[in-house]
C-alpha cells in the first residue's frame, strides 16, 4: 500500500489540530479541578459549590464522551478493541467505494454537469480570450509546436513514397481530357493564349533575323543538282525573305489569318477533348506516358520531402503566411463566438454534449478510479491524514462537549433542586 505525502500546508495544519487538542484536554483538566474544588467545598457545607460541581463532572462526562467519539473515528481509544471504533481505517475501502458513488451521483449526474458547463458559458469565455491577438499568437505557437512534433515523427522515406504514390494515383485516376478542353476553351475565349501567340511569332522573327545564313543553306541543299548556282541563290533569298516578312506579319497583325487559323485549330482541339472519344482516350494515354518519364517520377517522389521542408519552415517561422493565417483565423473565430449568438449557442452544445458524452461513458472508470486509489492507501496512513485535514474542527467538538456538558449539568442540577426540593 502506497504512504500519503505530508504537504508544507499539512504541516501547518498538523500544527493547529496539536494547539487544539491542548486547549480541549485543557479544557478537560479545568473541569476536572473546579469539581474537585467543589466537591470539598460542597462537603464543607458552601451551598453553592453543589451547583458548580454539577456543572464541572457534567463537563468532564462530555468532555470524556466527546472525546471517545472523536477518537473512535481515527483509532480504538487507549487501544482496547472495543466495537465500531476505529471507523476509517477497518472501514477505508466501504468509505472509498461509498465516495465514489457519492461523487458518480451527485457531482457526474448528466443535469449536475450540463448546468455547470451551461453556467460557464464556454463560447464566450473562448471568444473573448482567443480573439486577442497575443493569445491568439500563444495558440498559434502552440499548434505550430504540436505540427512540427507530428511531422518529426514521419520517416523521410515513408513520406517521399506516401506522398509520391498518393499524387500518381491521383493523376491516373482524374479524367484529363475534359477538364483540360474546358481550360483551353476558356483560355481561347477569353484571348488568354495572345500573348503566346505573339511570344513565338516575335521569337520566329528575330531567330530568321539572327540566322538568315543557316535558312538560305538549307533552302540552297534542297535545290535540284542541275540548276544553276545564282538561281539557287535568287530562290534561297527570296525564301528568306519571304518568310522574313511572313514571321512579321504574323507578330504584328492580330487579325493575320494564321492568329485565326490557330484559334480554330485550338477550339477543334477543345471540343474533341470534352466530346470525341478517340481523341480523350489518346489524351489519356499522352497523360500516362508522361508519367511514366523518370524525370516525372523523380519530381512526384522529391514533392512529399519539399513540401514536409516548407511545412516545417512555415510552422517555425511566427511571421509565416501558414502562422499569420492560423493567427487571424484564430482571431476571427473569437469575434465570432463573441459577437454571433446563433454560434456561441451551437458551441456552448457541442461542449455540453461532448462533456456529457465523457462523464456518461466514463462515470464507472472515474468512481473506480477515487475506489482504487482509496483502496490502495494504507489505513493507518489515509486515517491520520484525514484526521489532518478535519482533525482541529472535530476538537472543538470535544471543547463544546466540555461546555454544553457543564451547562446541561448545571441545569439538570438547578431543575433537581427547584422541582424536587
């Protein structure tokens, strides 16, 4: 059986109960003397020594069987094995378990808990603490603290496997072909693509510019083997040229024909990729193939390490967008509690039941708990300190015992002489 610890504040009260007890036994030994004295004084013939010696052995009984009572709560009085004394150590494990049904009744009861948790009103009080900024900054310090304990506990590897497959399952499970014409139709719609468009035609241009020699050679190779050298020369230019000004023209004539050509080409290209089905299958296809490409693989299998990297960065950084964002999302929910009735109302309940859910799920396990620790106190131990806790308050029992006593006697003697007498 495990011993009770002796706290500074035990002490302390270990030291007013021994103050007590003296004033009680103090009390006792008073009126033993002042009977002792009466009595002589009675049997020398003073009259009204009879009275105060009634009234002191009438104190003394009480003193004697107050003292008995209190006593027999925590020990068997001067040892004797006399019944039903010693009640708290023969009966600790009937008062554990009498506690922890006392407690499971009258302070676990679903009305007792649900009106304290009602009164405590868990919405407001939440609210108006976590709508601070600086205690919102706390929580947010103390999620941050709880994500990074999480992720310490997730292997590089697992992670970089998990999140590769997770994203490869993903993108072989999600329908590419019309999500991806529903894009493009919109980007077309909306001229998205321009800019594009005059990216490449501008790029053409200034490369046919950077490059005019290596165009007229291989215009020149594809000539027929008989015809003249400068005709190849006149024709290899004329080319050139000619696709000089075609680039030119393309980069700056938003209406060129080819700009028109290209939107069409691509509005096909959108309809068959929400409606044909031969030309879905292939995008599927294309969409496999690419993440068959190791370089893709590689990219999908480092994502889960970049991002667990970044996480951690975010969560220890309080100036962060993640820690801002968790911050006046905390804030935003204290307003909330605070100022929206209808909310702080759906919260109060969600408190209320999950504390009932917990107390009506838990009661047995929480009065075994106050049963089994009783249990395991040893009764010698759990006796002195509960005679500790209430011992000094059970001694003015006995002192009143002393003085109701004396005063009982006193009148039982007065009322003897008048009516008898």
């Amino acid at each position: 059986m495990s011993a009770l610890a002796v706290s500074a504040a035990d002490e302390e009260k270990l030291r007013g109960l021994r103050r007590m007890k003296l004033v009680a036994v103090g009390a006792l030994i008073a009126a033993a003397v002042i009977y002792a004295v009466a009595f002589v004084l009675e049997r020398d013939g003073v009259g009204w020594a009879g009275y105060v010696r009634a009234a002191a052995e009438a104190g003394m009984v009480g003193a004697l069987a107050d003292w008995f009572a209190v006593t027999a709560l925590f020990r068997r009085p001067l040892g004797l094995p006399i019944p039903h004394t010693a009640i708290i150590p023969t009966r600790k494990n009937a008062i554990g378990r009498n506690l922890g049904d006392f407690v499971g009744t009258n302070f676990l009861a679903e009305d007792v808990v649900r009106q304290r948790i009602r009164a405590l009103d868990v919405g407001l009080r939440v609210g108006r603490w976590i709508s601070d900024y600086d205690n919102a900054r706390r929580v947010s310090a103390e999620i941050a603290i709880g994500i990074r304990a999480g992720i310490g506990l997730l292997d590089d590897e697992q992670v970089r496997t998990a999140v590769g497959d997770f994203l490869r399952r993903r993108a072989e499970e999600f329908p590419i072909a019309e999500p991806a014409g529903n894009l493009l139709g919109e980007v077309v719609a909306d001229k998205a693509h321009v800019p594009l468009i005059d990216l490449i035609a501008g790029s053409l241009h200034d490369w046919l510019i950077d490059n005019r020699g290596r165009v007229v050679g291989v215009v020149e190779q594809q000539a027929p083997g008989w015809s003249p050298k400068w005709a190849d020369d006149m024709v290899a230019n004329k080319v050139y040229r000619e696709a000089v000004r075609f680039a030119q023209d393309v980069r700056d004539n938003p209406h060129h024909p080819l700009r028109k050509s290209i939107d069409e080409a691509l509005i096909k290209l959108s309809n068959d990729l929400r409606f044909d089905a031969d030309m879905q299958f292939r995008a599927e296809q294309a969409k496999l193939r690419v993440l068959d490409h190791p370089e893709v693989t590689r990219t999908l299998n480092t994502t889960g390490t970049v991002a667990k990297e970044m996480l951690l960065r975010a969560v220890d950084d309080p100036t962060s967008d993640l820690r801002v964002r968790i911050v006046d999302s905390l804030v935003s929910i204290g307003n909330s509690l605070v100022d929206n009735e209808e909310t702080r109302a759906r919260v109060n309940t969600w408190v209320e039941d999950a504390a009932i859910h917990v107390v009506t799920n838990n009661r047995d396990e929480i009065t075994a708990l106050i049963t089994e620790t009783v249990d395991r106190w040893d009764a010698e131990e759990t006796s002195r300190k509960i005679e500790i806790q209430v011992g000094r308050d059970l001694q003015f029992i006995r002192l009143n015992g002393t003085l109701v006593g004396a005063l009982a006697g006193l009148a039982i003697y007065t009322l003897s002489h008048v009516i008898l007498v």
